[in-house]
C-alpha cells in the first residue's frame, strides 16, 4: 500500500524546468510555459550562463517572460 501511495504522490510534483519551453541565444532568451517571473528567472540565469552573462527581466505577457542576457 504504501509503495503505492508514494507513486501516486510522485506525480503531483511539478517540473518546471521540464515544462518550460526555452527559446533564445547570446543576446536573450523567452521562457514560456510558466506562472511566473520567478519561475522563470532560474531557466534563463542558467541559459544565459552559457555565455557568460546574467539574465535580466525585459518583458513578460501571460505565461511568457522575456529577458535580456547581460554582462553581470
């Protein structure tokens, strides 16, 4: 029974990274799919890293955040 439960809890947790649909490049980048900014924020950071640079929030609409990579 309770290996059960434990499965059926396992599934309520939310991936927001996996959910998330990343679009962008050296110079910024849109996370959609989420609720908000700062859901958002880590996803890009971690894009943004790639290239050396932080992201800084630019625009948001519903579910979709832009930001700005920058030099921090």
């Amino acid at each position: 029974m309770i290996p059960v439960l434990a499965v059926l809890l396992g599934g309520c947790a939310y991936d927001v990274a996996g959910r998330a649909n990343v679009t962008g490049n050296e110079v910024g980048v849109t996370v959609n799919n989420v609720w908000n900014a700062n859901q958002a924020l880590p996803i890009a950071d971690d894009h943004c890293k790639k290239f050396g640079k932080a992201a800084r929030l630019r625009d948001s609409s519903g579910y979709a955040f832009s930001y700005d990579c920058i030099v921090p």
